[in-house]
C-alpha cells in the first residue's frame, strides 16, 4: 500500500512514476499531477458538452445545465442580481472542488484535497479575491468592514475583525483538508480489511461526504463575497 495510508494499493501516479519529482530537491508531485487529470477531464468535458449544445439536450447537456443553473439561481438568490458576475467563479470552485475530492474515491486515483498544500492555495486564493472584490467597489471605505458598526469601537473590532479575515483562510484549508483526508484513510482502512463487502457501501456515503465539503466551501466562499461587497454596518 501507498505511503500515507492512501485508499487503493495501486496509485496511477506511482506506477508512472510521479509520486516525487527532484528538482534541486526532492518533492511530493502526485497531488499535482492528480490536479492535472481533473482539470484535464473538466476542460475536455466542457469542449464536449460544448460540441453537443442543442435545443433538444441529451443527458450530458441537461444533467450540466441541471448543475449550472441550480448553481447559478442559488448565488442569486443570495447575493440579489448583482451576484449574477461571480456566478461562473463560484460555479467554477464547487465544480472544481467536487470533481478533486470525488478523484479520491476511482480507483488508481488520490484526492488531490486530501493535500493541505491544495486546499492552502483554494483558500488562500479565496481570501485575495473577496477582499480585492471589496477594494474595488468600497475602495479606501472598505476599512469600515473592519471597525464595527460604530466609530467608537473601532479600537476593538480592528483588531478582532483582522484576525478573524485572516482565519479565515486558514479555516478554509484545514476543513476540506481534515474531511477529506479523513475519509481517505478510513477508506483506506475499510479497503485493507475488507476490499469488497465493507468498502462498497461506504463508498456512497463518501460520495455524500465529498459533495457537502465543496458545498460548503463554495457557500463560504459566496459569504465572503458578500460581506465584502455589501454595506459596511
């Protein structure tokens, strides 16, 4: 079995082998290269549902549509029509997300979210886009997200209100990482002591498990956004 408690025994990465690369020094590669293959398989899925577009829409076509547009109706409903912009970011992040934690669950694959260094840079690049939203549209005004609803209290919420933002990407990283590193090693315990019968079922769990996580980040993510571009209290 893999080192790390990986949940198959045989890893595509490894028998290609890019678990590690050595460039000066040598580094993990295999989450990058899994990052690789789900952004490879989106984009030619795209192309293909692109090529299919008809006014009749096949079950590609309608289950995508299904997806976006659910995806889309909610970001609206939350954020009012001025959220309509951030839909194709926000729809992007759950796609994107869903797709890496679901990688773990195929067989030869690992999750590319079950890396912190992964989940670091989704959360890290969350963080620089909610508040760069808010920049642009309060420009140097957008200091009163983080004074309190009354100039007096200021000294207090400053302070607070920093540390809180900038937990936030921490927060970000460690949830989708601790889920779903989580739920590879008990996968991988199931497949060890039972390959078949146990691993099969919890699998769907797992696929429930997976989709709430990047459920959840890309409703965080939509707060944030919110709460950067709407008035300061």
């Amino acid at each position: 079995m893999a080192a790390g408690g990986l949940p198959h025994p045989v890893l595509i990465s490894t028998f290609l082998g890019l678990d590690e690369i050595t460039i000066g020094r040598t580094m993990e590669f295999k989450h990058v290269f899994y990052t690789w293959v789900v952004m490879a398989a989106l984009f030619t899925l795209g192309i293909v549902a692109r090529r299919r577009l008809n006014l009749v829409p096949g079950t590609l076509q309608s289950v995508l549509e299904t997806l976006i547009d659910g995806l889309e109706q909610f970001v609206i409903n939350t954020l009012g029509e001025e959220g309509r912009r951030f839909v194709a970011l926000l729809t992007g992040i759950f796609i994107f997300i869903l797709a890496m934690n679901l990688c773990g669950l195929l067989p030869g694959f690992d999750a590319p979210t079950a890396n912190v260094n992964t989940t670091a840079a989704m959360g890290l690049s969350v963080f620089l886009y909610y508040n760069f939203q808010g920049l642009k549209r309060w420009g140097p005004g957008y200091i009163h997200h983080f004074m309190g609803p009354k100039l007096a209290l200021a000294p207090l919420m400053l302070p607070i209100e920093l540390v809180s933002h900038i937990a936030r990407p921490v927060s970000l990283t460690l949830r989708l990482f601790g889920n779903i590193r989580g739920e590879e090693l008990v996968l991988a315990l199931f497949f060890i002591l039972a390959p078949i019968i146990s691993t099969f079922p919890v699998y769907f769990l797992f696929l429930l498990a997976k989709t709430l996580q990047a459920f959840i980040f890309f409703m965080l993510t939509m707060m944030y956004i919110k709460g950067a571009t709407d008035h300061a209290h």
